[in-house]
C-alpha cells in the first residue's frame, strides 16, 4: 500500500472498482480526513494507458465541476488521482444485498435527493451513464451521494471509440445498449431501474447471462412492479411503465418529476396519452356531439394546469397530420373533430375518476375496455368467445349490459370477473393475478441435515426451501442416522405451497436385521404407512396439513369483505379465492389470491382478510399452523 499521494498521508485502503482503488487519507494542511481514488496500475500498460488515464481523468472532471449537496465533491486533481470527500456509511448495492428491498417511503426519501442531484447535472452538461445502486452512497443519516462519473459524458467532450460502451447492461437504456445517440433520459431510464429494484427487491429485466439481459433492455417490457410486491400503490404500475419506455421521448422529462411521481403516488399522463385513449374511447357519433358542444361554447370546468398543457408541444405533436395519417382509416375523419373538442375530452377524461357523472350527458354507444393480466400473454374470452389476442388486450366498441370476462394461460389458475357496462362511461383497466398451478414443497427437520425422500426418491437433505410439486399426494420420509426415520403424507394443492416440518425422535436401539433385511446402496426402501410411534411428534407450532385428524381454525374477529364502491360504480362481480396461513396464535400469514376476479376485488379481499383473527387450529390438542383456503363472492344485487 502507498504511503501518501502529494501531501495526502495514506491511513487504510477502503475500496475497490473496476478502473481504481480508494483510500482513506489525512490532508495535514486542511487538518480533515478525505478520499482519494487511483487508477489501478495493473491497468496502465502500453495498450491500456492512454484509454484508462482519459476516462480517469474525464470522472474527475465531471464530478468536479459540480457542486450539489448530493453529489460527492471533489477537492483536488492529480495526474493519475483525485481527492474527494470522504464518506460514512454504505452503498445502496449493499444495503440491497442485505435487506431485499426498501419500504417505498424510505426509498422515495432517498430517490427525491438523487432526482435533484441528477437533473442538475443534466444542466450543467454531465450525463451521468453509469447509474447504478453501487454508485449510490447512503450516509448513516440516511442522505444519499451519486458518485462515480467515471463513464460521465460531458457535452463538449468525445466519447469512447465507436462500437465499445461503457456501464451496467441492467441499468442501461435500450438506445446505450444498442449504441444510440445517449441523452439525458438514459439516466432517467437508469434511475426508475433503480427505483424498480428497491422497492421490489428485483430487477426489471433479468437474465442468465448479459445478452438475456440486454435483449430484453431492448425488445421486452419490464414487468409491472406489484407483479412483485402486490402492497405497493396501483399507481405506480403507471408510473415505471412510462419510465422504462423503450423511446426516450416518452419517458418523464425530468428525474425530479419521476421522483414526486413516486413520492405523490400520483400518474398524470401526458397529453397525447390522453388523447390517444380518449379517441379510442369515444365513438365517432360522441367524438362528434363534444365537438360541436366545444364549438358552440358549452361551459366545461378545465384545470388550469390542463389549459397550459394544451399549449405544449407535447400537445402539438400528438395532434400532428403524422400521427393522423397513422391511425385507422376508419378513424382519419374523426380526428379534426375531436381536435375541435379537446378542451372537453380531456375534462371529461380527468374527471371520471372522482364523479361517474359525465360533464356533458352522452349517446348510449360502445365502451372500451382493456384487460391486463400478471404475467401478460394470457388467454382472454368475453361472452364465451375466445379472441384473437392475449394480454395486454384492448376491446374496443364494448356494448352497453352485463359481460362475462375469463382469463387462462397454461400453468396458471383461470381468472373470472363479471362487469356491467353503461352505454359511454369510461371504464378502468381490469387487471387479473393469475397464480401458478404447480405445487411446491417445503421441508424442514429438527435436527437438520436429514436425507429427505420424495415417493421414494432421494430430493436432497433439510432445509429444503422450495421442491417442485405436482398435484396429487405425495409421500415425504427423512431419514438420519441416530434418529428413527419419519414418514408423513402430504397433498400437492394448485399454487399452494406443501410445507412439512418435523422432528426426528433419537433411535433407542439398533433395528434387528430380520425386521429390517440388509439393503444394498442403492435400493429404495419400502416401507408401509407409518404408524403412531413412527410418525414425530407434533409440537406446539408445526405447520401441519388441513386433514381430519386437525380441529380446523375458526374466525373470531373481522367480518367478510365489503363490495368496494369503485366495483359498484363499474358494476364488477366475481369470486375470489385467498390461501392464508393461520398461525399457533390466531394470526394471518402470508394471504395471496389464488383465483382472482380483478385488482378492485383483490385488493378488498386481501385487506379484510389481512385483519381478521382465528381462534388455531389443533391436532392433537397442540396449537398447530395451517393453511386454508377463503372464497368472497360479490354478486350483482
């Protein structure tokens, strides 16, 4: 380890990247600790040190020309290091790796700053290009620091030779994967990735290997973030769907807007999304009707906000000859009449979520409806007929009356909502959880390390966390030496989750080999059912399967779930079906909808559920956990 730097006094090597190494120093004239970050000089050979010094000293540069509370600051610059601020606490890639994820207010704390930190940047000319969680530095108060410019382009500066790029396939936008022209919204892009990470412990686009990931940067949509964590806001499905846009023009404008986005936990389209879902909407004979009220002067009550967005270019450009000549035939000669009627489309639109009343009374005529489901690419049939699309799927031209709307895709319990639809009223997205139909099985044993056998097949040793499972009944056996083997049965239930936790009871004395007989390596024991002094004990707090030997749990607090008055509004109906766990001490665990019949009537179910209290089960008169299985009904009164 080197000494000193200058006049800087090397006190201990703190980290290490790709391109450097970082050390804690002493500045003896300024009497403050600080850090100073070297090139590795294994890098610096013939071939390597031209490039590596540039990009060295091009991170310098652009961190030091910025003077933001939450960007590391730089204090001096040498040839081949740099001295910055020395900082406590860790990277938000560690605080990851330990927690999971972030509670979406602890990670709105923490994206506000970094959104500030980044659009300043943009102004000041420095695209960042290399946004990652390890280059996010979390200080023990909890305030953040971007660091790392080390791949920062700055506007009056070359980038790198052509056909090489620099950053994290994960975090790069598609057009920095493909070798586009990079923009400020790169980091834009880069940034909601990050958001998407903390607050779902998962990246928006996984992969094997860096090419899986880098096709799916550029060819597939991210997955919607309650996908992985159902608790966070339906908003926010919105929000890093128009994040994550594969075309930088249409993702949010600034880092700051996508961070009170998130910490509003509110969406506002922008223009020409509004009126792209309003044409498709709006049938031509009311495209028509608003107009002409539009042009006779009918008083609408607009936002203010929403007259300055019709003067924006956004606005403009939606409502462009280009885009016109690219909609259906059949939809060409509505257009300029729907111009005509803007102002009131778009009140009309911004209003319908507040008061069902329309602003202005229209014909009865066709609905559009748009039905998504988690994971996309499921069947969709309405009235009975199959369509030609899977979801996404937009059904447009919906007629006034009662629909019935099924889901299904291979390997997936089907999704069933009933609807009533009313000639003109805008209708919201119907969105389905649609849960796997394959079991799984979880093992546990006390002492651990048992060999465990599935039907008669050795699966490996406890803890066994999760083991495919088909449907059916299944024998399970763990075997120790020292411990008496046991034996239990269990059913594989549909996207349920078989769990077996037992424990192994010390062997008294060697089994004599006329009841046993000698076994080669290699043979399968066979064995008959277990019988009572086989099978382990049960104790207070097994996890045990729903069966006529259990005293099942019953409900002691919190009565079923009210019909949602949103679902009344749009006349949804349906059955959805909950597993839950209840617990030795009454309390629910772990509900998940196994057959859904849309978002609105998920969610009521789940937060009833989520309160209520049971008195436990119990097998053997010892309080036991199990999981049951509970269906709601709404029926259209």
């Amino acid at each position: 380890m080197p000494r000193r730097f200058g006049r800087y006094e090397v006190q201990q090597e703190i980290g290490e990247g790709a391109m450097g190494r970082v050390y804690r120093c002493l500045d003896p004239l300024m009497k403050r600790v600080v850090a100073v970050k070297t090139v590795k000089k294994e890098f610096l050979t013939r071939d390597t040190r031209e490039e590596y010094l540039r990009r060295f000293r091009r991170e310098a540069q652009a961190a030091g020309r910025l003077a933001h509370p939450n960007i590391v600051s730089v204090f001096d610059v040498a040839d081949d290091y740099f001295v910055m601020e020395y900082l406590e606490g860790s990277t938000l890639q560690v605080i990851l790796r330990d927690r999971g994820q972030v509670p979406a207010d602890d990670a709105a704390r923490i994206l506000s700053p970094l959104a500030d930190a980044l659009d300043y940047a943009h102004r000041s000319g420095v695209i960042h290009r290399d946004i990652k969680p390890g280059n996010v530095f979390v200080l023990a108060d909890g305030r953040p620091k971007l660091m790392d410019f080390g791949v920062a382009h700055l506007e009056t500066s070359a980038m790198t030779a052509q056909g090489h790029f620099f950053g994290s396939p994960s975090y790069m936008a598609p057009e920095q994967v493909s070798g586009g022209h990079v923009t400020a919204a790169a980091d834009l892009f880069a940034l909601a990735v990050v958001a998407y990470e903390m607050i779902t412990g998962h990246r928006p686009f996984e992969g094997a290997s860096i090419t899986a990931i880098m096709y799916r940067v550029v060819n597939e949509e991210a997955p919607p973030p309650r996908q992985w964590n159902f608790e966070l806001p339906a908003v926010y499905d919105d929000i890093f769907r128009r994040a994550l846009r594969k075309d930088a023009a249409d993702r949010f404008a600034d880092a700051t807007s996508l961070a009170r986005a998130l910490e509003k936990r509110e969406y506002n389209p922008p223009a020409r999304d509004l009126l792209a879902e309003l044409e498709e909407t709006l049938s031509p004979s009311q495209a028509r009707a608003l107009a002409a009220a539009s042009a006779a002067g009918a008083a609408t009550p607009v936002p203010p906000a929403l007259v300055g967005a019709l003067e924006t270019q956004d606005l403009q450009a939606a409502l462009g000859q280009a885009d016109i000549d690219r909609r259906p035939r059949h939809r060409r000669s509505i257009a300029w009449s729907a111009v005509a009627g803007a102002v009131l489309l778009l009140a009309l639109y911004l209003g319908r979520g507040s008061d069902p009343t329309p602003l202005l009374p229209l014909p009865a005529g066709p609905s559009t409806l748009r039905i998504e489901s988690e994971p996309a690419g499921a069947a969709v049939w309405f009235d009975g007929a199959e369509m030609d699309e899977r979801t996404p799927v937009m059904l447009r031209h919906v007629p006034p009356g009662t629909h019935l709307v099924r889901v299904a895709a291979d390997g997936y319990a089907p999704a069933n909502l009933t609807l009533v639809t009313r000639g003109g009223q805008p209708l919201p997205p119907l969105r389905f959880v649609m849960e796997p139909l394959a079991a799984a099985l979880r093992v546990r044993s006390d002492p651990p390390e048992a060999q465990v056998r599935l039907d008669g097949q050795p699966v490996g040793t406890t803890p066994i966390e999760s083991l495919p499972l088909t449907p059916g009944r299944h024998e399970v056996r763990l075997e120790r030496r020292g411990y008496l083997p046991a034996t239990h049965l269990v059913e594989g239930h549909a996207g349920q989750t078989a769990e077996v936790s037992l424990r192994l009871e010390r062997e008294r004395r060697p089994q004599p080999p006329a009841e046993t007989g000698a076994i080669a390596r290699g043979d399968v024991e066979r064995r008959p059912p277990p019988g009572p002094a086989e099978t382990a004990a049960i104790a207070r707090g097994d996890l045990v399967p729903m069966d006529a030997t259990v005293e099942p749990p019953k409900r002691v607090k919190g009565g079923a779930p009210s019909y949602p008055d949103e679902a009344r509004r749009y006349g949804f109906y349906g059955t959805v079906t909950v597993d839950l766990l209840v617990d030795e001490n009454g309390q629910v665990q772990d509900p998940h909808v196994i057959e859904s019949a849309g978002e609105i009537l998920d969610k009521a179910v789940l937060e009833s559920v989520r309160g209520w209290r049971y008195q436990p089960a119990r097998k053997n008169g010892v309080e036991v956990k199990v999981r049951i299985q509970v269906k709601t009904t709404f029926q259209n009164s």
